[in-house]
C-alpha cells in the first residue's frame, strides 16, 4: 500500500497540469432584460410567488430612479455571469453618495425570503445581494461577484435630493463552458420541456469544473461529477472538462491517497480538508470508467488507474465498519445506510474490474470480482428478507438501498422488481428527497427491465418541476413538501443544481424508451 500512495503523491504535480491543460474556454453571451416584472403572491404557484410582467422597462432606463426606487427586471432564462449597469446624471451632478442594493433570485419566492432572522447552518453570505455605494456617476459598474439566477432587484435606498438621476443600460455577461448545441432528439412537447430545462442545469454548472450549483457551493464535487459527465457525454460532449475534474481530484488526495469530497479552484486548486463522502469516492472509479470508455482515452485511464486502486483498498478496509464515517446518497434525516454502502462497494468492484480489464490490469480485475462476489452473498445473507422482499436495515425500509441492491446485482432482477414496486406502495418506507437520489431511483426502474415506470417518473418527478416553472432543476425537491431544504432554509437551496440534469442522460441513452 505505501508503495502505491507513493506513486500517487509522485505524480500529482504532472496531473495538477494536466488537469490545467484540459482547463476549457469560457463562452460568453452578453444578455439584456426583456422585461420588469412584479412579485406576486400565489398560493397556486411554486412555494407561493410568482412573477408578473409588467409594461415600462424602457421608460425606466430613462427616466428618474427616483420616481421607481423599486424594480425587479427578467432575464428571460436562467444565467451565469456578471452583470454590469451604467448611470447617467439627469439633472445637476451628484453631490452626495448613492446607495443601491441589488438582489438576484433564480426562482420568484427568494425575493420574498425574510432574511432578518435567518436560522438555517450555512452561511449566510451565501445570500445573493450586493449593497453599493456610489460616488460617481455618468459610469458603468460592474459587479466582481458572479451572480445566478434570473431576476435582477433593483433597490435605491439612499441618495441625494439635489441632483437627478437614471439608471440608463444593464446588461448580464453570461458564461458557461458548453459549446452551442444543433442537434435535439425529437420528442413529445412534455419530455422537450424537461430535456430544454436538462440542458439549461448542465450548462450553466459547466463552467471551468464541473460545479454543483452556480449559486451556491460553486465547487466541483466527486458525485455531482459523475452525473454531470454522463448528461455531457449525451449531450455537449465537453470531454476535456471531464478529463480536467478528473486529474483534479487525483493531484489533490489525502496523504493516505483517498481523494476528497470536493475542490475549490481559487484561488489555485484546493481540497475541503476533512470532506470524505465515502460514496463519492467509489463513484469517481465508475467516473473514470465511464470517460475512458466514450472517449478511448486509456492513457488517462492509466494514469489514474493508481487512485482507483487506493479508492477500492479503503472502501474494502472500512467494509461494514461506518461509525464515523460520512455516507451521503441523499438528503434525508434517519436514513439507514450501512448496506447501501456495502451495496455501493459491490458496485464500484465491478466497474472497476472492468476499466481494470481493459487497460491489462487482469490480476486487479479477477480480485475486484471475486471480492464483490463474496461481498454479494454477504449483504444478502444480511439485509435481504424474502418474507417482505426488500432490503431491510436494522430494522428499516428506505429507498436508497433498493435502489443500490438493484444497481450492484445484489439481488436479482425479478427481486429487484418486486422491491422497487412494493417500496412505492408501503407507508413505513422512507422516501427521497433529491433529485440526485432520483436518478439513481431511474437508472434501477431501467436495469430491473421496468421501462415503462422509468419512463413514467421522469415525466412526473422533472416534469412537475417544470410545470412549477423551473428554469433549471433544483438541488432539493420533494413533489409532497415543496419547503423542503438540507439547510433548514429553502431560500438558500440551489436551484440550479448539477445533479439534477441527468434526464438530459437518460434521454440520450435510451431513446428506443424517450423518443416517442
């Protein structure tokens, strides 16, 4: 084992450059409001607000702010950017300081949020709202801070009496990583509704890393890249940002050579110190399959194949044993785990064992599925009840551990289709509550030979996101709780989460089940 985290910790200098190298361009597009819209309460609509447009964009470019000290105006989509805006003296010259505050949402109900005695865990800061003060005028200004969303609120909250003032031009620099796209499958008007908004998720968290939110997080972790990099492949085909989020991870693991949860970029490339989500580590293995096999990249394959090796050797060492260890899968309170992991394991074993194949390294592969073999007959020994025909864990039923005792081969496909039936029909089950879980909840409705239910529930669980009038799908969402937040705030959830865009995935991949 020392020999091997040595060969990591060797090479991590050379990944750390290749993964600058596959650092991709930027595209720009300078976008301007298409109209002021109002904030309107609506118990119909999504957490209760909606947005109403409204007449007079171009008389508020021109006239006094004065008289409109209180705008919100409409991007018209989802952006990621910078935006900027210039202010012309009307009367007079400016004799004292402005203060202007602007706000942006992704969905209508942030603008309503009462922040005043905000509670929930995370930083607050994470608010997106910029106070100014100005001194000059007849200027443009733009905001160093990129922004997400799609309404911008415009707010002046002091200035001077003495001299008059506009707020002339505004404008959103976006940008995003993804290349333009000319080819769309066809599809009913229900599944191109939710493949548009699919897209619009991918690329706006598809900036220099994989992100997994452009709000908020702004980071690259290892399993929103797994799910971003399959939409990519069926998609933009973006492959060298891949490659990139890939070698990062690599150039900067933990000294025992296990990678970390997530990286930031700036100010240079660094890990969360203390971040182990002992699932994502076995998942950035079947990530590096995956990107090996679409783009016959076996040199990279081979390079990295040292911190899949190390991945499996940890999760082998820690087998059964997660006091103490972080297991996330998804975003519920009091969820069993310990056999989706094990679950998980079986999983990786076998994904690995494939890539090991396929670059020579066959004494790997042969021990990866003669471990995951044993493990199999263990968990079911363990866990599967053939009087209730579902994986139950001390004591109880979850929806996660179908789901990956479906994913892994634990159980069989006839099993796996009762269990995936009978856990949707059961009040003592517990649910999931983001769409990252969701996936996954498809992927085995598709394995178990249940096409027609997967097909189903990307219709009803995306698609009742876009009828609340997503722009981009959210980080956290239950159809029955539409308040549900990881943060005890919903107003600080994403709302354009990467996780959540893999209907772009699944549509590519099966189109004999979604192009219809």
């Amino acid at each position: 084992m020392l020999l091997l985290i040595l060969s990591i910790f060797l090479n991590q200098s050379l990944w750390l450059q290749k993964a600058e190298d596959a650092k991709p361009v930027l595209h720009e597009t300078q976008v301007v409001p298409t109209t002021l819209v109002q904030l309107v309460e609506d118990e119909q609509a999504f957490q209760g607000y909606r947005m109403e447009s409204q007449e007079g964009l171009e008389n508020y470019l021109s006239t006094s702010m004065k008289e409109n000290p209180s705008v919100i105006v409409d991007l018209g989509n989802h952006y990621t950017g910078y935006f900027s805006f210039h202010l012309k003296t009307l009367e007079r010259c400016i004799d004292g300081p402005l203060h202007i505050r602007l706000s942006f949402a992704e969905i209508p109900s942030e603008l309503a949020a009462d922040w005043t005695h905000y509670t929930g865990w995370l930083s607050a800061a994470w608010r997106q709202v910029e106070d100014m003060i100005i001194f000059d005028m007849d200027t443009t200004f733009t905001l160093s801070r990129r922004y997400s969303g799609r309404y911008v609120k415009i707010e002046l909250l002091a200035y001077s009496q003495d001299f008059d003032f506009c707020l002339d031009q505004m404008a959103f620099r976006a940008v995003s990583s993804a290349p333009e796209l000319s080819d769309y499958p066809t599809l009913s008007p229900a599944l191109e509704r939710i493949y548009k908004v699919g897209l619009r998720t991918l690329s706006e968290c598809m900036q220099t890393v994989y992100e997994d939110g452009p709000k908020r997080d702004k980071r690259l972790w290892a399993g929103d890249v797994y799910l971003e990099a399959l939409a990519n492949q069926y998609s933009f085909r973006n492959f060298e940002l891949t490659k990139r989020c890939l070698y990062l991870f690599a150039a900067l693991t933990e000294e025992d050579g296990r990678i970390y949860g997530n990286i930031f970029e700036y100010p240079t490339p660094h890990p969360q110190l203390g971040s182990h989500p002992e699932d994502y580590a076995l998942l950035y293995c079947v990530a590096l399959r995956d990107y090996a096999e679409a783009t016959q990249d076996w040199e990279t394959a081979r390079d990295l194949f040292p911190v899949v090796v190390r991945q499996l050797e940890y999760a082998q060492q820690i087998y059964g044993q997660y006091e103490g260890h972080w297991l996330f899968f998804d975003w519920r309170e009091g969820v069993e785990k310990t056999a989706a992991m094990e679950c998980i394991t079986v999983f990786a074993l076998n994904q690995s064992a494939q890539l090991a194949e396929q670059i020579g390294q066959i004494n790997y592969a042969n021990q990866w599925r003669k471990k995951a073999a044993e493990y199999r007959k263990q968990i079911r020994r363990d866990y599967w009840s053939r009087k209730e025909k579902m994986i139950i864990d001390n004591g109880q039923f979850n929806e996660i551990e179908q789901i990956w005792a479906t994913l892994s081969d634990v159980i069989t496909k006839k099993e796996a289709q009762q269990a995936l039936t009978t856990m949707k029909h059961r009040e003592d089950v517990i649910r999931l509550g983001t769409p990252y879980a969701n996936h996954y909840y498809v992927e085995a409705l598709i394995q178990s030979g249940l096409t027609d239910a997967a097909r189903e529930h990307v219709l009803t669980y995306w698609g009742s996101m876009v009828d609340k009038g997503a722009d981009t799908f959210w980080e956290a969402y239950d159809p029955n709780d539409e308040w549900l937040s990881p943060y005890d705030f919903a107003p600080i959830n994403s709302y354009c989460h990467a996780w959540s865009c893999t209907p772009v995935y699944f549509i590519g991949k099966y189109p004999e089940l979604f192009n219809q």
